[in-house]
C-alpha cells in the first residue's frame, strides 16, 4: 500500500521535504506570474459534456505517441536541474518512466545524466531535450552523438532564447542550473537559433524530431513544414514570456494549423486526470508534467513518481467511464465547452484542501527554518 491516496497528499509531502528556494524555483513563473495562472485558468474554462448509457465496463486510457505504447496519454516533460530535486533525480525518473510505461523528456541540463548514460538505461522510453551551449562545432558533436543514440525521439526547445526574469529566484538570491557566473556566456548561442537551424538537425539527425514551446498556428505550420514530427505546445510552464495565453487556449489553433501532418502535444498546469482529458478531447496526443513530475520525485523518489502516475490512471480511467468513452479515439471536441471557472487560479487551487495548510506553514516561517536545514533536496 503506498503512503499516498491523492495527488494533494504527494504535493504537501514535496513541499515538506523542499527548501524553500527548491520550491519557489520549481512552483513559480516569470515576472507577475500571469502566463503560469492563465495555463490554470484556460483548463478551468472548460467544462465538459459527458454522455451517458454507453457501457463503460471496461476502460482503456492508453495511447502511443512516438511510435510507443504509453499506459496513460502523459509524459515527463524536461527538467532542467533534476538532481537539485532529488539527488538521484534524473536516474529516478528515467526509471520511473519505463517501469510505469510512458516516456521521458531528458533536459540536457538535468544536472547529473550524459544521454548515452540514460539511453543506456531505457533506449525505448527516452526522448533527449537539448539546449544550445556552444558553437557550430559542439553542436554538430552533439547532434552526431544524438544521431548515434537509437532514442524515441530528439527534442528542440524554442521557447527560452533568451531565459526570462522569475522572479522568486531573484528575490531568494537563488541561482538556477545553469544560471551560475560563468554558465551565462553559454547561453548566448541559444539566442542565435533560427528554423535554419532546424533544418540542420533534421539533415543530420534521423531520430525524430520534437519542437517545443510552440504557441501559435503561424509557428506550428512552420514546425511541420520544417520537418517536426511532434509539435509541443508550450509555454515553458509559465516560465518564460509573461503575460501569453494559458497553453489550453492555444490548443486548437495548433491542433487545426498542424492538420494530422504531425503529432501534437502540450503541457502548462496539467495536475489532474481530468486536465489530461481536456487536451485529448481537443487534440493533444499526451500531455507533459512539469512541475507535478518534480514534486513527486520530491515527496517520494521513483516510488512517489510511479504512485503519482498510478493516481493519473485512476483519475483518468474513472472520469473516462463517467464521460461515456472505453478508449481515448472516441474523445472529440464535443465532449468539452467553454465555461466560467469557478474559482481564482492560483498555485495550488487544483488542491484546496492543502492550500490553507500550506499557506498557513509558509506564514509561520516554521517550515522555513527546518527546511533550511534539511535543505538535501
Ligand atoms: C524545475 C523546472 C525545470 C525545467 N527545465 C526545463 C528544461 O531543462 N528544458 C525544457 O525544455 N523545459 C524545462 N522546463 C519546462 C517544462 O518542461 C514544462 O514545459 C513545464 O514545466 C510545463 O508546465 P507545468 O510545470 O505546469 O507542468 C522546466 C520546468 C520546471 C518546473
């Protein structure tokens, strides 16, 4: 029996164990933290329209994306910084992901894996996410390296040519992976990237290709015209431009410009089975974990990773039968409307049980001085 019923359970453990730098860092978005809220608030401005009397004796939630079966239509989306969550972080996940049956996003910059390290481990569920940090010639090493690999897929991010102003960081005086004196200069060279450069990697490399952190129909055509064979609809978690659209709202637009030439997936705020359903309903082939993936690591290692999957399932299976469907293909736009939400976004609301308590823990500044101690993770 694991520790944990619910999700909210596994997040109030995370925010225990979590210094409260680890937390701001991993909880928090860009500037007034619009883009992070709106993503809350554009999945709660759906509601849906379940039908009734369809035998739902059985139910199926899975799905294949990448050419792999996937037990739930979800993924673990890239973290950078993985090993400051947990120290064995990026090793967890990687494990976590393919005893529980899906894939995993691996940021270049987790902190403690090489890609050939984790190919290694699970070849058949890793995608590998790079950012620039060199020239021509490291890029061209790397992307013989990922040429070489025999992954599911190679993933560009796209959204972070220039790495935005979050605030909490700056207030806690907290410097990020990557974020170090002397890493900066690095990041120079992920300003300079142009679609020209997608087309290089396409003709280097076989593996296919992910576009991440595309938000508009005008960027998503040129996704699949530059030869993306998953166009990832993101907006770094709220993390990056302020003030955009939550990912949600963005959704059919992508879905329609992109036309079935390739597959289309999205993350930003997804926390409940019910989130999940939404995006299949209006396209989404899966949905990325941000945030959720690294308080479960937090609250509970590989075992909190995979239970907060399990509880996903669960979720999902049940609201599945509850809206008439057995398997994922019979989702259509139908099955969803626009609605009013009914309540604030905010960083927890998914979860109001453990919101007072954790707002109360954080007034009280007595988390703060144990965490500051047990400041491991
Ligand atoms: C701690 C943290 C680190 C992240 N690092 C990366 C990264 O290295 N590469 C990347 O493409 N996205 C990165 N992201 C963005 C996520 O991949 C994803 O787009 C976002 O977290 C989704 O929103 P959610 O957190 O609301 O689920 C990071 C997000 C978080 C929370």
């Amino acid at each position: 029996m694991s520790e944990f019923e619910t999700v909210q359970e596994i997040i109030l453990k995370a925010y225990r164990n979590m210094s409260r730098e680890i937390w701001d860092h991993v909880s928090g978005g860009t500037e007034s933290e619009t883009t992070l809220l709106r993503n809350r608030q554009a999945l709660d401005s759906l509601g849906f329209r379940p039908r009734v009397l369809r035998d739902v004796s059985r139910v199926d939630p899975s799905t294949t994306l990448l050419g792999k079966r996937l037990r739930i239509p979800v993924f673990l989306a890239p973290l950078g910084g993985l090993s400051r969550i947990h120290p064995e972080g990026p090793l967890l996940a990687l494990n976590g992901a393919s005893r529980f049956g899906t894939l995993i996003f691996l940021s270049s910059v987790n902190g403690s894996m090489e890609l050939e390290e984790a190919a290694e481990l699970t070849k058949d569920s890793l995608v590998f996410q790079l950012y620039i940090r060199g020239d021509r010639t490291w890029v061209d090493a790397y992307l013989e390296r990922v040429a070489g690999a025999e992954i599911r897929g190679f993933c560009l991010t796209v959204d972070i040519a220039i790495y935005s102003r979050r605030e909490r960081d700056l207030v806690n005086r907290y410097r990020p992976p990557g974020r170090e004196t002397g890493e900066r200069e690095g990041f120079r060279y992920q300003s300079t990237m142009t679609w020209d450069f997608v087309d290089r990697v396409r003709e280097r490399v076989a593996v296919p290709l992910i576009i991440k952190g595309v938000a508009t129909a005008e960027d998503a055509e040129l996704a699949v015209k530059h030869g993306a064979d998953v166009v990832y609809v993101s907006n770094h978690g709220g993390r990056q431009l302020d003030h955009c659209f939550g990912s949600m709202d963005v959704l059919p637009e992508v879905v329609e410009a992109v036309g079935g030439r390739a597959e289309v997936v999205i993350d930003g705020g997804f926390v409940r089975g019910t989130d999940v359903l939404k995006a299949v309903a209006l396209g989404a082939k899966a949905v990325g974990l941000g945030k959720l993936q690294a308080w479960a690591l937090a609250a509970g290692g590989e075992t909190g990773l995979i239970t907060m999957l399990e509880i996903l399932e669960e979720e999902i299976s049940v609201s599945m039968g509850l809206l008439g469907i057995r398997t994922l293909d019979e989702l259509a736009p139908s099955f969803v409307g626009q609605v009013a939400p009914v309540r604030y976004p905010a960083e927890l609301s998914p979860f109001p049980s453990i919101e007072a308590t954790i707002s109360k823990e954080r007034r009280e500044g007595l988390s703060l001085g144990l965490r500051k101690r047990d400041n491991r993770r």
